[in-house]
C-alpha cells in the first residue's frame, strides 16, 4: 500500500488559502501540546513517588519490635531496613523520571528551534504571495477597463467616421490613441504582475514541499520520542517494582530463619526465675500451736535459700 506524505495532501486550489499549510501547523501545535502534557504527567509522578519515598522513610525510622529478642528481632530488623531501602529507590525513581521530563522538554525547546525558521519563511511567502495576487488582480481589473475603453473610443471613431467636423475626428483619434496607449499599458504591467506571481508561486511551491517535509519528520521524531519516553518510564515503573521485591525477598529469606521454638528457649534462658514452683503451706492451728506442746516439722524444696515450716 502506498505511503501517505505531507507534501502530497496539504494543498488548496485558491492560490491565496494556506488551509492546507495551516492545518499541519495546528497539528504539529497539538503535538507540542500532547509533549507538554506527558512532560507535567511524568513530573507529577515523580513527586509523588518522592513524596512516598519521604512517607517510607519516616515510616522505617519508627519502632517496630523494640523489646523483641533473638531470630524474630532480627527479622524485624531486616524488615525496617529493607523498607528504608525500598524508600531510596523511590527516591532514586523520582530522581530518574525527573531526568525524562527534562529529556522531553529540550525536545521540545529542540523541535521548537527547528520549526521556527521555516514558520516564519513560510509566513513571509504566504503573505508576499498573497500581496502579489492581489497586485495581479488589481492590475487585471485595471487592464480589462483599459480594454474597454479602447474598443469604446475605437468604436467612436467609426460612428463618426462619416462626420464631415474636421476637428470632431481628430478629437476622437486622439482619445482612441490615448486609449491604446493605456491599455498596451495595462497590459503590460498586468502580464508582468501575472509573470512574478508566477515566479512567487512556484518558489512558495518549493518551500511548500521542504517544509512539508520537515514538519513530517519533526511528527515522527516527536511520536517516537513520546512512544520511547512512556515506554522507558514503564520500564523504570516495572524495574521499581523488580526492586522492591528484591529487597522484600531479603526479609521473607530473614523470617524464613525466624525459629520459633529457639526464640522461646532464648527468652527462657535470658530471663528465667526458677524450674520449681512454691512448696504447699499446710494449715497451722493457733489453738495447737499456742496450747500445748507442738512438733516441728521444716519442709524444703530444692530451690535454695527456700523453706516452709509445717505444723
């Protein structure tokens, strides 16, 4: 199938009309527009993911854990630090897509730069064609009433031709040659006005065709350009989230060696108080006690330093 081009679908009949030209400038507007846009989407992205950054590393400074002991407080602490380090590739990201913003816009300050010498020579024939024409016109309009007023005085001439005033004939030949003069005149300057219309035209032509050309490349330029930026800023998305697990599996790999049943027998060892529980106390009568003779009998546990009298 044949390829569609600039140059070949942007023409107008009426030599005056710059539709055709105007409508790839509106086009190439809206492109710089669209380029704009995606610039100010990826620099709000970007504050967001540092304004997440700053909110994770708040976050990973607080206590989580403090009192806790052995494999689990290790764990934990992998975990805060891990999501500090989660925090930093944020920031790093943020960093990242405000470097493509930055990429975008001297694009666009780059395509800008390119357009603007073709605009405004482009402008400078559309107006010094559009001048000419009228020059042209105006002189046409002119030449055609020379004409008639050539044939009208020569039309005299031969209404009067039979007059027998002398001085009325001459009169009239004198107007009719007048009226040739003014109108091999006008016909002179309105073939010449119609010859450099004609040399405007085609130049403007030309340039036409060059700056078709150009605008089509600075299009695909501009449509690639955003098709890569949103493509690698995906990329980058995509990567942040590679990275974060990354660093999630060093925590899941820390937990994997939390052991329970070690982290119990650590605190039993750390803090224990005793493998023996009180002994039993044994009901003493204050009226046996105080009344008679009694008998004595100590009771011990193992625990030392521990006993308890029974009755």
């Amino acid at each position: 199938m044949r390829e569609l081009h600039f140059k070949d679908n942007f023409w107008n009949s009426d030599i005056t009309s710059t539709g055709g030209y105007d409508s790839i400038v509106q086009h190439l507007n809206d492109g710089k527009r669209t380029c704009k846009e995606v610039e100010d989407f990826i620099k709000a992205r970007a504050a967001i993911e540092e304004r997440y950054a700053k909110d994770l590393l708040g976050l990973s400074k607080k206590v989580c854990g403090h009192n806790e002991m052995n494999t689990l407080k290790r764990s934990l602490d992998v975990f805060k630090l891990q999501t500090e380090n989660v925090s930093l590739s944020h920031f790093q990201l943020a960093q990242t897509m405000r470097e493509e913003a930055k990429k975008m816009e001297e694009f666009r300050e780059k395509q800008k730069d390119a357009r603007k010498k073709v605009e405004q020579q482009m402008d400078a024939l559309h107006k010094h064609k559009s001048t000419q024409y009228k020059k042209s016109m105006e002189s046409k309009r002119t030449y055609e009433q020379k004409c008639r007023e050539k044939e009208d005085a020569e039309q005299n001439v031969n209404r009067n031709a039979t007059t027998n005033n002398a001085k009325q004939q001459e009169k009239l030949h004198m107007k009719a040659l007048q009226a040739k003069q003014s109108a091999e005149e006008a016909d002179r300057l309105y073939s010449n006005n119609v010859s450099i219309l004609g040399k405007i035209r085609d130049d403007w032509q030309k340039e036409h065709v060059k700056a078709c050309e150009l605008f089509e490349k600075l299009d695909i330029e501009r449509i690639n350009t955003l098709r890569n930026i949103v493509w690698t800023h995906l990329n980058h998305l995509s990567q942040q989230c590679v990275t974060s697990d990354e660093l999630y599996e060093e925590v899941r790999k820390s937990l994997e060696q939390c052991n329970i049943q070690e982290d119990i027998e650590h605190f039993i060892n750390l803090r224990r108080t005793g493998d023996k529980p009180p002994g039993r106390n044994s009901f003493a009568s204050f009226f046996h006690f105080f009344g008679g003779s009694i008998d004595v009998v100590y009771s011990t546990i193992q625990t030392p330093g521990y006993s308890v009298i029974q009755y």
